[in-house]
C-alpha cells in the first residue's frame, strides 16, 4: 500500500517539475529502528527461549548433546547424522523421535519466522519509497539530518563535532537497497533453512542486528559513525560464524573473523585520527570539502590516509594480506554466509572507498596500491579456489576474488563499476550461496536418514543433483553464468566494467593514470598487468564455477542408493529467495549497460549507463578533484578487445571445465584423493598462508605475550616483592640487637643518654 | 521542587554523602550479621537516590563565592577576595583552624561523575555480595560502607589534609576487604596492596608538607586550601617543582596503577571478594587518574607540562596499554585477566591527561567513567561465577551458553563493552583519547591504536573459553541461571554503558568547563589559576 | 648555719646516679636491678631537693610525686616479679627474654 | 654542715657502691636502706626536712621492706645464683657510667639555668618554712596548684594497688 502510494506521490511530484532540491526522506530512521526492534523483539524470544530450555538438558556425556551444528570439513563425528540445523529441533530428537520434537512448536520458535523477515520487508519498503523520491528528485548534494549530537567536544584548537546524523544519498541508497531487499530474500531463506535449529530466535536476533550494523554503517553521516557500523557488523559476523558454539572449530573461526578485523579497524582509526589532525572534521560532506583545500594532491597525508582507510577496507572486505578469516567464516549457517560474507559486510570495504573517492583520487599511489592488492587478491584466492572440495569453501574463495576484483575497480578510480560490480555479486553471489544452502539442506537431511557420515559439504559426495533439486540447480546456473561473465547476465557487465577500465588506463586513460603521471609514475604498464590478471582470474572463476556445478549438478549421483530417495527440494521460503535472486542475477547488469560500446550496443538500452547517472553527484567532488589537477581522464574511446577477450574467457573456463570433468566418471570424497600432484597440493592447502600466519604472527605474539607475563611475574612483580623481602631480612639483622635482655637495653640507653648529655653539655 | 533545587544548591548534600555511609556502617555493625546486608542495601539505595539529583541540578559552570571556601588569608597582594570557586556545594568548617586545615569540600564537573559512579556502585556491590559473603557480615558491610565514604570523600576534598585523611582512610577497609574476605593468598594480597599504596602516599605527604611550608613562608598565612597550594607566590625552582610533581605522580602512579608500578594489582583483585574487586576497579583506580587530574598536573603545571614528563608519562601509558593486554591474554586465571585489563585500560586515562588537550582530556575522563561501569560488570560476572562453581580458572570453564545463556549474553556485552566496541562507552572514550593523543603525539597514538587489536586478543579468548565451546564437565551445565537479583545488578550497567556510547553528551557538557579550567591552569604558575569575577587588570601582581 | 653549695650536693647525685645506672647494666637479678632503679630515682630527688632553695619549693612537691610513684612502680613491679618468678622458679632476667624479636 | 654534708655523703655513695656489688640480695637490700638513711639525712640538711622524714618512712620504711619481704618470699637469700656479668661489661658500663657522671657534673657545674616563677632562696625558704611549717611549705602549693597531679598520683597509687594484687595472686 505504502509503496503504491508513494508510487502516486512520486508519478504526482514528476509531473510537477524536475526540482532536483525537493527530495525529502520519508523517516530514513525507520530504515535502522526496524531491524533493531526486530533485534529487540527476537532477542527477548530468544532468552525467553534458552531460561525454557534448560530444564529439559540431558545428561552430559550423550554423544548427541553437543552435536548441534552444521557439520563443515574440520568435522568428524562418530556420526555425522544429527549434524544438520534442521535434521531435529531439539538436543534428544537425532535418534529418538519422541513428541518433544514434533509437538507444536512453542512462541518463541514460531514468532522470529514472521518478525525477522517482516522488519526487513518493511525497512525494505521504507528504503524503495525514499529511494522512488530521490529518483523524482535526484538531488545534487546528499540529505543529511543529526538525530542527536554524539560527541561534542569544544576543543579550542579544534572542536569534535559528530552527530548522530543520517546521510542519505545516492551511493547509500543504492547500498541500503540492496542491504535491504537482499537481507530480506536472505531472511525468508533462513526461516526455511533455521526454524528447526534450537537457537532459532537467537539466530534472527542476531541477523536483524547485523542488518541494523549494516545499515548504520551505509547511512552514517560521518567516518565515527560508519565505525560503528563497521564494528557492530564485525561483532555480529562473530556471533554468527560462531552460532554453533559448541564446536570449539566454529567458535575459533569467528574469534579469528573478530581479530583480523580489528586489525582493519586499527587502519580505519588511525585513518580518522589523520583527518581529523589535518581536516579538524570527521563529517563525510565536510571532509570532501576541505581536502582538496587542505591537503596537497598526492602529498604524504592523504596518502597515508587512504592507505590506512584500505587496511581497514582490506580487513573488513578481506584482501590480502588479511583475507584468511572469510574462508574460515564459512562455519557459520549457509545464509549468514550468503548475506554477511558475500552479499553486504565484505562489501563494506568497497563502499568505504567509493565513499572516500574524493581522497583515493587525491592520492593516486594509494589508490594504485588499492587497484594492485585487489587485483592480486583476485588471481591469488581465484587460483585457491581451484581446488577446493568444498562447496562453501569454493564460494568463499570466489568472495575473495571477486572483491578483489570490486577493489581492482574502486583502486582504478572506476568507482561505478566497483560499486556496480558490488551489486551485482550481491546478487548472483548470495543466489549462490544460498543455492549451495538448499543443496547442503537436501544433503543433510538425506544423509540424516541412513546416518552416513559422509560429508555432505563435499562436491565429490554430490552429483547428479539437478534431477532432484530442479530449482536449485536452474538458479544456480544462471548464478553461474552471471559470475563466470557470460553475457547478458549481470556479472559480465560489471566484470567487463572492470577490465574495461584496466583496458583503459592502459592506454593512459584513466583519471588514474594521468594522476600517477604526475607523481611521476608510468601507470600503464601497471594497469596492462593488472588487466591480464584479472583476465585470467576471471578465466579461473569461470573455470571453478563450472567445476563446482559439474561436480554437483551433473553426472552420476554419489550419495548412495538409499540417501538418494531422501533428496528433494526445500519448501518454498527457501526456493523463492532463490528464484528472486536469479532473476536478479539475470537482469541486473542492464542497469549500468554501456551504450556505445561495440557489441552491446547492438542492443538498444536507450541512454545507457543508469548507475553512472544514478551515482553521479556521489562523485562530483572525484570529479572535481580529477579536473582541478588536469587529470581527468581523456575521452574513452570504446574498444571491443576487452569485451570480446571476457566474453572468450568466460565461456572458455566453462567449457574447459566441461571438457575436462563432464567426460569422466567423478568419485566420492572416500575414493577421489584432495590433490595429485605438488600444485594441487598447493593450492588444495592455500598456499600454507595460514600455517605461515600461526607461524609468523599467532606464535611469535603468544611467544612475546607468554615471555612479557613470565617478566611481569618474575622480575616487575619480583622486584617488588624482593624491596619486601629486603625489609624483612633487614627487620630480622635488627632484630639480631634486641637480645631480650634488659641489661643489654639499659646499656643501649645508657649510651643514648651518654651522647644526649654529650650534646647538651657542648652546645 | 524549589526545595529540592535549594538543597542540592546547598553545601549539606556532600556533607551527608560521606556521613551517611559512615552512619550507615555504624548501623550495620550494630543491627548484628542477620541484617547487616540488609541495612547495608538500604543505606546505599537511599546514597544513590540522594546523589543521583545532583546530575539534573549540577550547573557545569556554577561557583561559589570566596567567602564559603578558599583563602583564608587577607593579607595578599593579589586582589583575591574577587574571584569565586569553581566548585559547587561547597563547605567550609575549621577543624584544626590554626595550622590551616579546613573542612573543605566541594564538587565540580570531574568529581560529579566519580562521586555519581561510587554511589551507583555501593548498592551493586551490596547485592552483588548478597550471597557471596557469608561470615562476619555485619564487619564486612560496615567496611564497605566505610570504604563508600572515604572514596566519596577523597573526591570531592579541596583541603589537602582532608584529602590525604581520605587518601589513607579509603585504605584500612579495602585491606581489610581483601585481607579477611579474600581467596587463599589473601594477606599476601592484603599486605602487598596496603604497604604498596601506603609507601606510595607517604612520598606525597611530604610534598604537600613541603607545599605547605612554602606557602606559609611566602605569604605568612597557613592552609592545607586546595586553592592556597595553586598559590602563584609560591614559586617553586625548575628542581623543585620537578621532585614535588614527581612524589605527587608516583603516590598517584602506583593507585592507578601505572606500567612498572601495577603488581600489587593482579594479587589484590584475584584475592578480593566480588565487591572488593568491584570497588577496586571501579573507583579506587580512579582515585589515581583523578589525583593527576585535580592535584598533580595544576600544582606542578611547569614540571608536568615539561618534555620529559610528557615524555615518560606518555612511554608508560603506551606500554601500559600494549604490555599489559599481552599479559592479560595468557593469564589463565579470569580475574587476573580482567585486572590486568584495568591495567591497559588506565594506561588510555594517562594517554588522555598527558595529551593537553581538550578531547584527551576528555575522553581520559569518559575512560574513568566507562571503566567503572564496564570492569565492574565483568567483575560482577566472574563473581557470580564464582559462586556456582567455586574457580576462576578459565580452563575449568566453557559451553556456559548453553547452561547459562543470559549469563553469557551479559559476559559477551561485558566483554564488547571492555574492549570499546561502538555503541558502548568504552568506544566513545577510547576514540576520544585516540583522537586527542593523535593531535599532540601521533605516534604514540599509533602505538596506542593497536591496543583495539590486543583487546580482541585478550578477551575473545576468554570469552569464548568461559562462554563457548563445548559443554564438557556436569559441573557447568548442572547451574543456575541469573537470578532477579544478580540481574538486578547487572541491567543498571548494561543501561549505562549504552547510554554513555550512544549518546555521552550529558556527561560531556557536565565535565566540558572543569576540564578547559584544568587545561587554562597548566599555562604557568603565574597567573591567578581561577576566573575572576571583576576585574582582572585590578587583580594584576604588584611589581 | 653555713649552707651546703649546690654543686656539691648536685655532683652527689650525679654520683648516685650514675651507680645505680652502672648497676643496672651488670647486674641480672631483678629485684638488685630494681634497687638499682630506685637508686637512679633517689639521685634525681636529691637534684631535685638540693635545688629548691634555690628555685622554690617546686622540687620538693615533684620529690613527693616521685616517691609516690615509685611506691606505684615498686609494687607492681615486685608483682610482676613474683608471677613471673612462679613460671621461671627464677628472678633472673635472662631467663625472662620473652619479647625478644 | 658542710663536714656533715660531707660525712653522709661518702656513706652514701659507698653504701650505693655496696648495694650494685652485692651478690646477696639482702645485703643488697640492706645496704640500699643504708643508702636512703643518708640521703634522708642530706635532705634534712638541705632543709627539706619533711622530704627527709618521707624519705625514711616511705622509702626505707615501707619499699624496702616490701623488698626483703619479696626476697624472702621468693627465698632468695640463700642459694642465690651469680648474677653480676662479665667483666668486659663491668669495665665497659662502669667507664660508661662515670662519663655519665662526668657529664652531669660539668653541666652542673656549668651556668645553671634561672629558675621559673617567683625568685627563690635559701632565706625565703627558711622564711617559709618557719611561716608555715615544715609540712605546710609543701602542702598548700600540693593541695593548690598541684591539685590533679595529686589526684593523679591517687588513681596510680590505687591502680597499682588493684594490679599488684592481680599480678601476684597465684591463679583466678
């Protein structure tokens, strides 16, 4: 209703004029108040829940009762039977089926379903008629309104002023749209994927809060209060990953997930405490107002600011060298991978840049630096996924690359294609992550039945599974297309984006590149490698996702005889967001088509480019900059290489992958060794990075932390006590004189008086 | 309501806040141990509700005049008799009149907060001991109380006898606190804490001696008056001034404690009972902190402005902050984690005050405010452990989200709160002092910045073993959950501590002019140290 | 009648003074340490008599005060002796080192 | 007078000598008595004549009997043990001793302070003395301007009565 009547306002305030100044939110807080009274409500079901359950605890030493959880590849239990969230609802169901686990289900288990995703939906709604206004007006400078004044502190040489304040403008729009209508698919989903878990309730607690982060950190009006996005989602990704508590792999891969990002988030303090120092603010319309005045172009402080900004991006957004914590996220329930780990948090990193264009542009190298460990990052976790076996691992790999890609992009200065390329992963990779959900569901509950312990995570355990999971496997495809480049899905067009731009600044055309001149770098041979890299981890992301879908989809079925009548198709909560999301995944591209580019423009999209539009007055100030210095890039002059070069690329990772696997008869985990030879083992292991972290880092800090309480004990604390010990030996050779006999007393006063006398006698 | 104004208006309201938890202490020794904890809790219910109105009624730039409190003395060259006090409520009753001693008290923005966060703790810390202490309990709520009113009144002194009687007061009960209530190296604890922090006092004592005698010297007239020390005739050499600052920041150092003087902390807080560590931590420390806040740095401002001592106070901060997380994240023993989380936490407060600027200052006071809600919370909670499984070993925990999920919901807030997740106060105080660190010394802002990362390091491990991980022992799952009253104790905190993230404001505005006044009195010694209400060229120094 | 200089009786109980110290620092028996003690007391006496013609009578109220408390002391003292002497079967003080460290 | 003076006070001071070197207690004792005896006779001289009288009552009178009352109680008259130290002690203490004396005896000697209050005299004494009486010279200042060191004195005295009694009673 709301949405058609805005719909109304909006057709009503179109006709009246194109005023660009009249865009007015519609209670932008409502956008954040939903998902935290969603936080709120499902929080209270949830210790309503846990005080109910304890009475009901079994013994302990029942193998069972620690069981709750989804089994990922560090797993091996005895039976890997009741390993599945949604196998049983309650701790005794795995084996005995008494009525405590088919009885009704009570309130608290039942009220998450609607509330949940009912918040989502509504802040969903909220976001589409503030975004319906903005498009009316589309406004040149952001809206932004202070709620209350956070941290005001009147320094006389130089005051902090930062509000509680909401901006709303077209880049957080567009990522609130996409938080939103993505969190609310992803939240449908987990109703089917999660209501059976006993911690159902705590589980959309959490997820609404992470939605409230999320969104604090897209409308925040300053660097502050996107840090506090950027930590509370940091905080909820680690309950996430660690839901499934119990199992101490889990709970240790949200601790690292924790740990790395604060590492990031040291980088973004100190890129604030930078600003401030040299801007005297922390306001985003603010500091793009006075960097350009106030910092030199490509001087030392912006520079570092940026790169200080980029190791908070990298950690948060996990590039290299702090990348290691998303694959191990994966422990965490399939859709909280879906809608954290690919969809939204990860993405931060990528909204924080293309929000600091202005600055990134002010400092060409940091941006190079950028575009450079994006592009490594993309080859490097493209080529890991390559011999991954399991399922979320390989989606996480991509994760890696494909942000590298969005960071290769932003780095580039292509800020529309990075944030273009953002939406579109949003799509198809939370289509697939979900996807890779309903397939791990089918698989649990079928290897449930017969209590194999097989791993039902494993590609090599699938196969085959398109004839009983059609949906899932139709969606996924399409999914699959979209990521591997094959037009005219979304994911050719913003990858071709992206390449596009190397292709580009290789030629000198990039704003980028004239900005590299001027520091005095040549910036083309650069972007040559950077554009032949990610060719060729776009060849390899076609090629792992053809292997993952072979190895699922086609061929043989592995699960065995009796595990094969068991597998269907999920209820409609989790076939629908899948669906919605494909279809996304399908047309979303042609929001930012190129219209003059060879090829695509035998398409007709009329004007072409709507995101660049769209995004616009985001980049003015980037733009500005670019022109003040004389570095605005050259007229681009559209070229067919880079498009023809991805769409081969693409189509060819496909058919290798087709060529080499489809043939063959594919074998289970048990039989199908992880590697062959020396480079598989590499890669299967990822290249030892994290064993060389736990060497490197995690050691040597325990080492010192271990060495410094050894020294905290023995010698500071020692020092301390041996002054007492002192005294004490002191106390006792006194002692020694005080014989206990008075003669000896007498004697000692004697001699005082003696001396006493002496004095008085001589003075 | 006018009447309510016009008491909290009044110099009585002080007053009463350090005679009644004395009273009350009286009370519960007298009523007998089977209702000691229920006169205690009734005591510190009516400190807090009388206390809490001085928050709405507290006027940041209130003074009182001349003639209530401040010099005693007529015969000064500088036209004195003009200016007024920063402080408010204030009382001034001779005591010993002749060697210049006053009972002189008063409050201003800093003492507000730590006054408010001392009485909100009392009450806590009575319920929080509710079961936990089960013989001599008239003896133990009567200390406690004691304790209550010597922190209150060390707080809120402005004559340094009365602040150093306060000093040494606040000393016997905690020792006794630790000394009879405590774990089983107790009097280890007890002594080590007591000779420790005594040894350090006694250093100040001869400084504010020596001040003393100087002022006698210089003016003829004799006051311990907060403000007579700040004297501008007493002029002090470079050497002088650096030894007085120096005795003055060691009795300081060692209460707050700072990096090399910190050992008697760990021992103190795994050996005291629940509220003994709570108070410890929660005010005690800050004792500390606000001694270089309100004495050291405004007595001494040319010594505590010097490179070196920005120098030195800046190096220790830093080491605090990094060396004490390491310590903390291989301290297998929970208690001793969190105390030497204190110890980094602090270090933040020195970073803030040694920055000389406002936003330092003021995120090191928010520091001391955050602090005393969040440690105090973790301590509740390892207590409230404690009491069902008798350990504060983390090994001997894990899994307890499951047995006990509101236990570990609040364990997890507590944690967030304590390594300054946004949202809580820890952040706004923490970015504060970052901020304001970074404006003066960069790289010791950097340095300090990491300690975002230790805290991770040190907490998450410890969270996740107590409250994660597999339920392994019958020990851990057969437990209660919180009960009312434990919640009782922990909901005030959780408010607070997200009250202060999400909108400090308040506490901000209330402390705003008593820090710039701190700040405007570190430029010399020469000039006259507080606003004048009339005309200052009339107040200018003779030649 | 011919008065006595003050010097001599003063030097008389500097004399007696200083013997009764002497015999405090060598002798063990309890009871000859107190006759020692009360020795030392009656030397200040005699200062104190043999200055009141010259001050006033003063001295000779203190020299009152004096004995009076020594008669205090005595009996407590000799008190102490008998109990303690009932543990020890001795009035020797080096068996009586109780307070030692 | 002064042969007197003279006189006593050699007894005196060879009385005390034989007091510290007795081995028996009881010569000890007797000796001291000796002792007091003189010093009794030298306050008179100095016309302190009721100082003199209490001298012998009090002291010799009544200390010193409870001395050799306690001796004889405790029978230490007859097997004492040796109880003089050593003779390094003896030395060391009796050189200590006179250079105590020494000391005295060159502070006395020296320029004696004025006294306090109203001047003094022999010849004022004397005029006291045969104004009041021996006893009244001292009593009206005891009973006037020393009345509560005297009401002092009374609780110690009575004090030390209540504590001797409960130190030498054999158990409660």
């Amino acid at each position: 209703m709301l949405l058609l009547q805005e719909a109304a306002v909006h057709a009503t305030s179109a006709a009246a004029g194109q005023a660009g100044e009249s865009f007015a939110a519609f209670a932008p807080w409502l956008i954040l108040a939903l998902p935290l009274l969603g936080f709120v409500l499902n929080g209270l079901l949830s210790i309503t829940a846990a005080r109910r359950a304890l009475p009901a605890l079994p013994p302990v030493g029942d193998p069972h009762w620690d069981a709750h959880h989804e089994p990922s590849e560090q797993e091996h239990h005895a039976h890997g039977d009741d390993a599945h969230p949604a196998a049983h609802a309650d701790d005794h169901g795995a084996h005995g089926h008494d009525a405590h686990g088919h009885g009704p289900k009570p309130a608290t288990h039942t009220l998450p379903s609607f509330i949940a995703p009912g918040v989502l939906i509504a802040a969903f709604a909220v976001a589409v008629v503030n975004f319906l206004r903005m498009l009316a007006a589309h406004p040149e400078t952001a809206w932004v309104h202070e709620y209350w004044s956070w941290m005001p502190v009147n320094d006389p040489t130089g005051a902090l002023r930062v509000g509680a304040a909401i901006q709303l403008d077209q880049l957080s729009m567009l990522m609130t749209l996409v938080i939103t209508g993505v969190g609310s698919l992803i939240h449908v989903f987990s109703v089917g994927y999660m209501k059976e878990d006993p911690g159902y309730p705590r589980y959309m607690a959490y997820l609404n809060l992470f939605v409230f982060f999320m969104l604090t950190l897209v409308l925040g009006a300053s660097y502050p209060l996107m840090f506090v996005g950027w930590e509370g989602v940091g905080l909820c990704s680690y309950l996430l990953i660690g839901f499934w508590f119990k199992e101490r792999a889990n709970a240790d891969a949200g601790k690292k997930a924790f740990i790395v990002n604060r590492i990031g988030d040291f980088g973004f303090l100190i890129a604030m405490f930078l600003l401030f120092a040299n801007l005297g603010t922390l306001n985003f319309a603010e500091v793009m107002e006075r960097a350009p005045a106030q910092m030199a172009f490509g001087g030392a402080v912006v520079t570092a600011v940026c790169l200080f900004f980029f190791l908070g991006a990298a950690g948060k957004s996990a590039q290299i060298p702090l990348y290691v914590w998303l694959p191990d996220a994966m422990a965490g329930p399939t859709p909280v991978s879906a809608l954290i780990h690919a969809a939204t948090m990860v993405t931060a990193g990528v909204y924080l840049v293309a929000r600091s264009a202005t600055l990134f542009t002010m400092a060409p190298v940091a941006s190079l630096v950028v575009a450079l460990v994006g592009t490594a990052t993309a080859i490097f976790a493209a080529s890991i996924g390559l011999k991954q076996w399991d399922i979320k691992k390989i989606l996480a790999y991509s994760t890696v690359s494909q942000l590298g890609f969005m960071f290769a992009a932003v780095g580039m200065g292509a800020y529309v294609a990075g944030v273009f390329h953002l939406m579109t992963h949003a799509f198809f990779k939370a289509c697939l992550f979900l996807g890779s959900g309903a397939v791990i569901h089918a698989m649990h509950e079928a290897l449930h039945h017969t209590h194999s312990d097989m791993d039902a995570q494993d590609v090599r355990n699938m196969g085959g599974l398109r004839r009983y999971l059609p949906v899932t496997f139709w969606t996924m495809g399409i999914a699959t297309l979209a990521i591997a480049g094959v037009p005219p899905f979304a994911g050719f067009f913003s990858k071709d984006e992206i390449t596009g731009a190397a292709w580009d600044g290789a030629h000198g055309q990039l704003p980028l590149a004239a900005g590299l001149a001027k520091v005095g770098i040549d910036g083309t041979l650069w972007f040559g490698l950077i554009w032949g890299a990610l060719s060729i981890a776009a060849f390899m992301t076609a090629f792992y996702m053809g292997r993952m879908m072979i190895y699922t989809f086609f061929g043989q079925n592995r699960t065995g005889e009796e595990e094969r009548k068991h597998l269907h198709e999920g209820s409609w909560t989790l076939t629908l967001p899948l669906v919605v999301l494909a279809l996304a995944s399908t047309f979303g591209g042609f929001l930012n088509v190129e219209r003059e580019v060879p090829i695509v423009r035998w398409f007709d999209f009329g004007q072409g480019e709507a995101l660049h539009r769209w995004l616009h007055p985001v980049l003015a100030g980037a733009d500005q900059v670019a022109e003040a210095n004389g570095i605005a890039g050259a007229a681009v002059e559209p070229s067919a290489v880079p498009i023809a070069v991805a769409i081969l690329l693409g189509l060819g990772g496909l058919a290798l992958a087709w060529t080499m696997l489809s043939r063959r008869a594919l074998r289970t985990a048990a039989e199908e060794p992880a590697y062959a030879n020396g480079v598989e083992r590499v890669l299967y292991h990822k290249y030892y990075v994290d064993e060389l972290y736990d060497r490197v880092v995690v050691r040597t800090v325990g080492w010192l932390s271990r060495l410094q309480a050894g020294f905290d004990r023995y010698v500071v604390d020692g020092l301390v006590d041996f002054g007492g010990k002192m005294s004490e030996w002191l106390g006792v050779a006194l002692g020694r004189f005080q014989t206990g006999q008075v003669n000896t007393y007498a004697f000692a006063i004697l001699i005082g008086v003696t001396l006493v006398l002496y004095a008085f006698v001589h003075t | 309501m006018d009447f309510l104004k016009h008491l909290y208006e009044g110099p009585g309201i002080l007053t009463f806040l350090i005679a009644f938890p004395l009273l009350g202490a009286l009370a519960a020794w007298l009523v007998g141990d089977r209702s000691a904890r229920a006169t205690a809790l009734v005591v510190g219910i009516v400190e807090l509700l009388v206390s809490v109105p001085l928050f709405f009624t507290f006027d940041p730039t209130g003074t009182c005049p001349q003639s209530v409190i401040g010099r005693q003395n007529e015969g000064l060259p500088f036209a004195f008799s003009q200016l007024t006090v920063p402080f408010q409520n204030c009382t001034d009753a001779p005591w010993f009149a002749d060697w210049g001693i006053h009972f002189r008290i008063g409050l201003d923005g800093i003492s507000l907060f730590m006054v408010l966060l001392t009485t909100l703790l009392l009450p806590l810390m009575v319920l929080g001991s509710w079961t936990y202490i089960r013989d001599r309990q008239r003896t133990f709520y009567a200390m406690l109380l004691a304790l209550t009113a010597g922190v209150v009144g060390v707080f809120v002194a402005l004559d340094m006898f009365v602040f150093y009687v306060f000093w040494e007061l606040v000393l016997i009960p905690m020792y006794f606190l630790i000394g009879v209530w405590g774990g089983k190296e107790r009097v280890y604890a007890a002594v080590k804490f007591f000779l420790y922090t005594a040894a350090g006092s006694l250093l100040m004592l001869v400084a504010i001696l020596y001040v003393y005698f100087r002022v006698h010297s210089v003016t003829g007239m004799s006051s311990f008056s907060y403000f007579d020390f700040m004297n501008p005739l007493a002029a002090f050499s470079a050497r002088e001034e650096a030894l007085l600052f120096l005795a003055f920041a060691l009795a300081f150092a060692v209460k707050v404690p700072i990096f090399p003087f910190h050992t008697w902390l760990p021992h103190a807080h795994v050996q005291a009972p629940t509220a003994g560590s709570v108070i410890l931590a929660g005010v005690l420390l800050k004792m500390g902190t606000y001694g270089f806040i309100r004495f050291a740095v405004p007595f001494f401002p040319d010594a505590a402005h010097a490179p070196g001592a920005v120098k030195w106070a800046m190096v220790l901060g830093v080491i605090g902050i990094i060396y004490a997380a390491m310590v903390a994240a291989v301290q297998p023993n929970a208690k001793k984690l969190v105390a030497y989380t204190s110890v980094a936490h602090l270090g933040f407060v020195i970073l803030g005050i040694f920055a000389y600027n406002l936003i330092g200052l003021q995120g090191a006071l928010m520091v001391m405010i955050g602090h005393g809600l969040s440690t105090p919370m973790l301590f509740f909670l390892l207590g409230m452990l404690y009491e069902r499984r008798h350990s504060y070993e983390i090994e001997d925990f894990g899994g307890l989200a499951a047995s006990i999920p509101v236990f570990a919901t609040m364990l997890v807030f507590a944690a967030m709160a304590s390594i300054g997740l946004p949202g809580t106060s820890g952040f706004v105080s923490e970015f504060l002092v970052l901020l304001g660190t970074f404006k003066t010394h960069p790289y010791v802002a950097l340095l300090a910045s990491t300690g975002v990362i230790f805290a991770a390091y040190y907490m998450l491990p410890m969270v996740q073993k107590v409250a994660f991980n597999a339920l392994r022992s019958p020990a851990n799952r057969d437990i209660p959950d919180l009960d009312r009253r434990e919640l009782a104790i922990l909901l005030p905190l959780v408010v607070l501590i997200l009250w202060i993230g999400i909108y400090p404001k308040p506490f901000l505005d209330r402390m705003e002019p008593a820090a710039l006044r701190l700040l405007a009195t570190q430029s010399t010694r020469l000039a006259p140290p507080m606003q004048p209400m009339g005309d200052v060229a009339a107040a200018a120094p003779n030649p | 009648m011919q008065q006595i200089p003050l010097e001599q009786a003063l030097g008389l109980s500097a004399l007696l003074f200083a013997i009764g110290a002497f015999g405090v620092v060598i002798r063990r028996n309890a009871i000859i340490l107190f006759m020692c003690i009360e020795l030392m007391l009656n030397a200040v006496n005699l200062a104190f008599v043999a200055f009141s013609p010259r001050s006033g009578v003063q001295g000779q109220v203190f020299v009152f005060f004096v004995i009076a408390v020594a008669a205090a002391e005595a009996a407590v003292g000799l008190a102490i002796i008998i109990s303690v002497f009932r543990h020890k079967e001795s009035v020797d003080i080096k068996n009586f080192s109780l307070l030692r460290w | 007078m002064i042969i007197l003076f003279w006189f006593f006070a050699v007894l005196a001071v060879s009385s005390a000598l034989l007091t510290v070197t007795r081995k028996n207690p009881v010569a000890s004792a007797i000796w001291l008595i000796a002792t007091f005896f003189c010093l009794a006779a030298i306050y008179t001289l100095l016309g302190a004549f009721f100082i003199g009288i209490i001298q012998i009552l009090v002291y010799a009178g009544a200390i010193m009997i409870l001395f050799i009352f306690v001796i004889m109680l405790l029978n230490l008259g007859n097997d004492y043990e040796p109880d003089i130290r050593g003779h390094v002690w003896k030395v060391v203490a009796g050189g200590t001793s006179l250079v105590i004396a020494a000391l005295l005896a060159r502070a006395f000697s020296g320029e004696l302070p004025a006294p306090l209050g109203h001047v003094a005299g022999p010849a004022s004494l004397a005029a006291q003395t045969a104004d009041r009486g021996t006893v009244g010279v001292i009593a009206i200042p005891l009973y006037t301007d020393y009345m509560v060191p005297l009401q002092f004195t009374a609780v110690l005295l009575l004090a030390a009565v209540v504590g001797a009694v409960v130190l030498a009673k054999r158990k409660v």
